[in-house]
C-alpha cells in the first residue's frame, strides 16, 4: 500500500486533536495523568536518558518508562526501579522515535519545576528525553529528529514558541543537569531553520 504524504499543517491538526504521533512507536506508559482544567500546552522541554548511565541501545528506559524494570543487571537500576517517571517521547541514538504518553495528557517527567515565575511545569509542558548523557555529544539523527518534533509541536500548539523551549536543568537548577553540556543549543537552532524553511517551501511530511 502506497503512502499518501500529509503536510505539516495536516499532521500538526491530528497531532493537536488526537495528542498522538502517528509514524513512531507507541509504547504506552501508566505514569500519566489529566493535565489541570484551563491548562495550555505552552512549553517544550530537553532532557536526557540512559539506562544504564551511558550505556544506549537496550530496553531499559522503555521498560523504566512502563514500570517494568529488571533491577537485577545492574547495581543502578536498583536505585531507580521504584521510580514511576515518563516522558512524552524518547528520541533514540539513531533518531527513531517511542512515544510513551498521549501529548494531551500530563508526563511525569519534570518534577518540582518552574518556568518564567510558573510552576509545575508538567501541568503545561511536552517532555522529550534524547537518549544521552549529559557529556556525550548527541547524534545528528537526534537534532534532526528533535528538530521535526519541534516544528510540529509549535504548529499544533502555536504557545510553544522559540522562546519556551528549554533543558531540564533550567526548570529544576541545583536539582537536574540536563540535557547538559554536551548539549549543543546553536546547533539545535540550526536544525530548526533548516526544518522550518522545508516547511514553509513545501518540502512534504515531517519524518522522524
């Protein structure tokens, strides 16, 4: 069966109606919620992921994410394994995407947080983890896909803007450390320019 290609503007109206990605993985995580009565999507958050710490590639954050971890493979899974945290969507080494939470529903991947004198930033926020550390450069793969989520998030929800993307570790300061140094935010710019003017010239569907 052939694949008829939507625009943007397409997909970000399904994005916006149905809160689901409909070209990745849908892995669905319990570790969710209603966002708060009144509340608008109006903030993108960065972080990062490994399981094990700087070990990528495996099944551990998925099953982190849906509640299922094997805590016996290593002594830091069993710090974590109680844990109950998400994200909207995981962007792996190679740019392939796995999306754990309906956008329209509230992650649990922020925690104590606060953004331009607004707290509890999952009330209001998209989470993206890239599957990363905080000292390893991320993969091209990875700014292309963050970039094309980006792009379609900010159309489905126009109260993201430029302006209200922003790391981890800006919400939560003293507390959190992501997406890190390693993070390049210029690059990451870029990425969305080149994204953007595909775009705005035509270019067809955004891929990830």
């Amino acid at each position: 069966m052939s694949h008829t290609k939507r625009s943007p503007a397409d997909q970000a109206a399904s994005l916006r109606r149905t809160g689901l990605l409909s070209s990745v993985r849908w892995c669905p995580s319990p570790n969710f919620g209603p966002r708060p009565a009144g509340s608008e999507i109006s903030l993108l958050v960065v972080h990062n992921i490994s399981l094990p710490p700087g070990q990528y590639g495996g099944p551990e954050i998925e099953d982190f994410f849906c509640n299922r971890l094997d805590s016996s493979g290593h002594p830091y899974l069993e710090t974590i394994a109680e844990m109950q945290v998400s994200s909207h969507v995981l962007v792996r080494r190679d740019g392939h995407c796995v999306q754990f939470v309906n956008f329209l529903e509230r992650a649990w991947h922020a925690g104590r947080s606060v953004f331009d004198g607004c707290p509890e930033c999952n009330d209001y926020s998209i989470g993206i983890e890239l599957e990363g550390t905080d000292d390893d450069p991320y993969t091209v793969a990875q700014y292309d896909a963050l970039a094309g989520l980006t792009i379609l998030i900010m159309e489905a929800w126009p109260a993201v803007t430029p302006q209200r993307v922003t790391g981890h570790s800006d919400i939560a300061p003293g507390r959190k450390t992501d997406p890190g140094p390693a993070f390049d935010w210029q690059y990451y710019q870029q990425c969305l320019s080149v994204r953007g003017m595909a775009e705005r010239t035509g270019d067809g569907e955004i891929v990830f």
